[in-house]
C-alpha cells in the first residue's frame, strides 16, 4: 500500500494486516524510523518501507526492500500515496506541479509496470487505484492536484480492458473529501 501512514492508507493497512502481510510505504524516513520503533516487527501489525515515488533512486530501493520482504511480486497493490495542492494555476510552480504528478500519478504508473509481467505470467493479481471524485467534479485552486487524479482514473480504467484477459483485476476508487 503506498501512502500508509495516514488516512485511507493507514486504515487500509491496519484492517488488512489482521488476515493478510502488509507492507505500506512513505516518502518520509522519519515515519519509518517512528513506526520501527514501537516494538519488534513481529509485534507490528505491517511493515512499512521508505519508497518516495517522486525520487527514483528511492522508488527503486523502496521497491528492492518491497521485494525482498515479500519474497516476491505482491499480489495486490493499492496506489493510494497522493499529494494535494492549494493555489490558482498561475501562482502554482511547475516544480511543484511536476512532483505532484510524479507522486499522484507516474508512481503508480511505474509500479505497476512493474508488476504487470509477474501478474500476467501468474495468471492473476489486483491492483487498486486510489483516484478521486475530481475526475468527475473538478475544483478551483486545485487544478494540478484535478489533472493527476483524472490521469490517474483514466489510466486506470484503460488498463483494465488491458490486463483482465490474463487475469489480473483492476479496481478503482474515487471518493470525495477524506
């Protein structure tokens, strides 16, 4: 679960480690060090690794560490690390718009390429993507934030028609306000 350290994210890692091995991610190394902290892992109830999906240097290594603690491709990946913003389109910086979509939607866009070829030569997975309802209902002074989610629920709805014939379900979820 990328983005399991607050909100959805979060929740969706504590219901879902009481049946299932979780790993969530966080771009920020401070979280990880917080959460290592309270007890052993057995006592954790998941696992989370630092994989900013911005830096690929860090995406890369999040990924190796993902791997390696799953002994493997996961079987389910829900994209739910998201960055917002709050500003008129033209006191918005690129910088800024470009690290939004590189979070909110070229992460899950490389991660799933990622995970695509196991899947499909397993003959199954899921993925679930984290969209919103902007796709639908979009807001002033948070275009940027509109755009990376749209792309996001169109990518996501494309790749369905993609990856159904080999097995692999594709989900996605846009809900409003959290």
């Amino acid at each position: 679960i990328t983005g399991a350290t607050s909100g959805v994210g979060k929740a969706a890692a504590e219901l879902f480690s009481s049946t299932s091995q979780v790993i969530g991610t966080t771009s920020s190394e401070d979280k990880v060090s917080q959460f290592n902290s309270k007890g052993s892992e057995a006592d954790r109830q998941y696992c989370l690794v630092t994989m900013d999906l911005a830096d690929e240097t860090q995406r890369m290594s999040g990924w190796k560490r993902v791997k390696e603690l799953f002994g493997g491709v996961p079987d389910v990946i829900i994209h739910n690390a998201g960055s917002g913003e709050l500003g008129s389109i033209e006191d918005t910086g690129l910088n800024h718009s470009r690290r939004l979509f590189e979070i909110n939607y070229w992460g899950a866009v490389w991660l799933t390429k990622e995970v695509i070829p196991v899947w499909r030569e397993r003959g199954s997975g899921h993925i679930l993507f984290m969209g919103s309802i902007v796709f639908e209902l979009q807001f002033p002074f948070k275009a940027q934030y509109c755009a990376s989610k749209s792309a996001l629920s169109a990518f996501a709805l494309s790749l369905r028609h993609e990856v159904e014939p080999y097995g692999i379900k594709t989900h996605l979820l846009e809900p409003g306000w959290i």
